[in-house]
C-alpha cells in the first residue's frame, strides 16, 4: 500500500459521489494511507461543507443529480481556494477539456484506480505548492519593491504613491491630511568623522524610532539620504505637531556610540504642514521642505509648523 509523507498527510480531501459505495472506498482509502478525507453525496452537500471548513482538494463525479460536477467546480473556483479533481465514467459525454475550462486541476476515469489516483493528487499538491510559493515571491519583491532596506520604512517612490491616494481620500471624505518633513542634523559631519557604517546605523535607528511613534495607520518613508516623510492620514495641523514633537523627543532621547568612549546625541529638524483643498500635490510637499529648512536655520533639533496662508 502507497503512503504519504508528512507534508500530505496536512492535506485535506473531499470525496464528492452520489454512490455510496464509490464515495465510501474513496474517503476510507484516502484516510488509511493518510489524508484527511470527508464524503458529500451531492454538490449542494458538498458546498456546505466547504463553507465550513477549508479542504485543499475537492474529488467530485461529474454526473450527479442536480447539480452536476462541472457546475460545482465552476462554483468552488469562484468561491474557494481549493483545487478539484472530476471523476467520470462517462467519456464519451465530457471531455478533458470541459472540466479545465472550469477549472478543474485534473481528470480521471471510473473505475478509479487508487494508485493512479493518488498519484493525480501528488501532483495537484505539488502544483499547488508551488504557487503559493510563487505568489509569496511576487509578494515578497512587491514588499521589497517599496521598501527601503536600510531604515525598513517605505521608499519616496511609493511616498508619491500614497500621497496621490490620501490626497483623494482628503477631496472625497474631506479629512484632514498632514506632512511631516525630516532631515537628521549635522549627518554629513557624523558620516565624515564616523564613517557610512556608523552613518548607516544611524539611518536605521532613526526608522526603528519613526515607527514606535506612530500609530498604525500613519506611514513613514525614507525621502532620500538622510530625509524623511511621514505622512499622517486624518490629522489636523495641531495633532501633527504633536505627532513631530513626540519624534524629535524620541530620537534626540538617546546617543548613539559610534567609537568606544564616545556618545553622540543624534537630533532631527522637522517641518510640518496640512493639506489645503485643491493645491498642487508639489507645493504640499516643498511647503514641509520650507518649513523644515526653517527649523534648520533656527538651530536644529526642532519643530517648524508651516501652513497654507503663511506659505509664500
């Protein structure tokens, strides 16, 4: 007798047959040489079954009262995450090609052979296996794609992303929208002293402390260099100052030791602004720049708030 290893035995099976006696030895078999298999004696049964609990593969007859098993596939591609296998003993009515059409992973002929059936189950596992994982690759690039990998924060290519999206949420539901600009002071003098090693766990310290200051609908990004935007959705002016103030505290809180002995105070200078109904999205963001620059000019490690009417 054919057994499976531990990475089947995970697999979950339902035997879908209007003849008990077929539906009976499928589901046994299965459940000796190690799947977990449940039995349906027609579609609408089976549909129930599969709204209750997750199965990996469906083994449906094609020809059933009511609806028959092509429907039923048709319906399980539709509404589930689940593979199907069709049975038939009819081959002169259905084709190989009726049941791919609706989506069914694989054919066999009836009688079953339980080797062979087995054998058309490995495969579809295998199948399945491997897109998940290639769904989880694409997903893991489309993360990566966004991501800055230094700071783990969100790259300024997909800033301008978002910032075109809560802009239209801003014009639909009216919320208010604010910007956060920061640039980390005296960077270039640390990065000269200390080297781009040191340089580069400031960077990641600087994103590990935008995080913990935000809440979690909030999204942060690495601008460029030794900028970043935060962009904080359905926040007024004042609560954004209080978002900045909150950052700057945290990151100027601690030192960072970048040779033996030596303790350096890292600070940030911040500018803050709020959207304006109808501006340009460029003068949204060169006003956080202004303001931030303003912040520079009045000696660093502090919060400049810039708006609308004072914006030239």
């Amino acid at each position: 007798m054919d057994t499976i290893d531990n990475l089947e035995s995970c697999c979950h099976i339902l035997v879908v047959d209007d003849e008990e006696a077929i539906r009976n030895s499928l589901s046994d078999y299965l459940n000796m040489v190690g799947y977990n298999a449940s039995s349906a004696d027609d579609a609408e049964k089976a549909l129930e079954v599969l709204n209750q609990k997750h199965f990996d593969i469906v083994i449906a007859d094609i020809r059933m009262p009511g609806m028959d098993g092509l429907e039923l596939t048709d319906i399980i591609k539709k509404k589930f995450d689940c593979d199907v296998i069709i049975m038939t003993g009819f081959s002169g009515d259905y084709t190989y090609e009726d049941a791919i059409s609706k989506g069914a992973s694989d054919f066999v002929f009836k009688p079953v052979r339980f080797e062979e059936l087995i054998l058309r189950i490995r495969r579809v596992l295998k199948e399945r296996n491997l897109a998940k994982d290639r769904e989880k690759i694409i997903e893991e690039l489309k993360h990566l794609s966004i991501t800055d990998e230094l700071t783990k924060l969100y790259n300024s290519r997909y800033f301008y992303e978002q910032l075109k999206i809560e802009i239209e949420k801003h014009t639909k539901f009216l919320q208010p929208l604010s910007l956060l600009l920061l640039d980390i002071d005296f960077f270039k003098n640390y990065n000269d002293v200390y080297g781009h090693v040191e340089g580069d766990k400031v960077l990641s310290y600087i994103g590990k402390k935008i995080k913990v200051c935000l809440r979690k609908w909030d999204t942060a990004y690495r601008y460029g260099g030794e900028e970043f935007t935060i962009l904080l959705s359905g926040t007024n002016r004042n609560e954004a100052i209080i978002v900045a103030e909150r950052i700057r505290s945290s990151i100027s809180s601690e030192k960072m030791v970048p040779e033996q002995g030596k303790l350096v105070t890292i600070s940030v200078s911040i500018g803050v602004t709020e959207y304006c109904p109808n501006e340009e999205l460029s003068g949204f963001v060169k006003r956080a720049d202004k303001a931030m620059y303003i912040s520079k000019d009045k000696g660093r490690n502090r919060v400049t708030a810039l708006f609308i009417d004072k914006a030239e």
